[in-house]
C-alpha cells in the first residue's frame, strides 16, 4: 500500500524553536502540533496529554512550548515533556510520553503521513478513504 501524505504548511511558517497547531482533518480544533527542533528537524505530537484523557495542551494558539522554550508543556496542570521524544519529565504524567505523529520535511514543506491517524478508528472518515 503506497503511504499517503497531506501537505501542512511551509516549513517557514514555524520558526526555529517554536511549535504550531494544526487541524488537518477539519475537527474544528488543533489535533497535532509539530514543533520545529532545527532548520531541518520537526516533531509532532497529537495534542492530547496522557495526564486527562483527551486534554488538549496549548493555553493560546500555538502555544506549546515552555517559556523558557526548552519543553512542550501542558498548560492544563503544568506538565513538561522532552520535545526530541515527548517524554513527560516533569508534573503529573512522569514518565508517560505524548502520542508521536509522522511527518517528513520535502522541500520547503511540511507534510502529515496520513496512514498512522488512518489506522486508529478514523478509517469512516473521509480524508482516510480518499
Ligand atoms: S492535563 Fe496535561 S498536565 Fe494535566
């Protein structure tokens, strides 16, 4: 089965060392964010924190990393994650890690691999079975 790629942005949309959200699949909310590790290097997550089911991350837009931009945080109850592998090392998920989401770097753009979020109880969707 050949792998399926959506297109997320350009890769100068997020500047070294900060992250964005994204809604690829038109949930009405930002379902990952990639965060930016390198000129070349991205990340991304599903913005859900193992700490509560379901929760979502950001407290604005955007807003995923810590303020001293070292870790993703949670921003529900202050929880730190290592970005290069979403590892909680600090608060109340430690040890736990964030759910990794593919995506590769062609050219200037950032794409999705759609076949990992196709796999997991999404395949009524849509964008799963175009
Ligand atoms: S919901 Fe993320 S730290 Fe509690």
């Amino acid at each position: 089965m050949a792998l399926r790629w959506q297109r997320l942005a350009r890769l100068d949309e997020i500047p070294v060392g900060e992250s964005k959200g994204f809604d690829p699949h038109g949930e009405g909310r930002d379902s990952l964010f990639v965060v930016r590790t390198g000129e070349a290097t991205v990340v991304a997550y599903r913005n859900a924190c193992p700490h509560v089911s379901g929760a979502r991350m950001a407290w604005k837009k955007d807003r995923f990393m810590s303020g001293d931009g070292r870790h993703i945080a949670c921003f529900g109850h202050g929880a730190l994650f290592r970005p290069e592998d979403g590892l909680c090392v600090s608060g109340p998920c430690q040890g736990q890690h964030l759910t990794a989401v593919e995506v590769a770097i062609r050219g200037e753009e950032l794409y999705l691999r759609l076949d990992d979020v196709c796999h997991e109880g999404a395949m009524q969707r849509e964008f799963c079975n175009g």
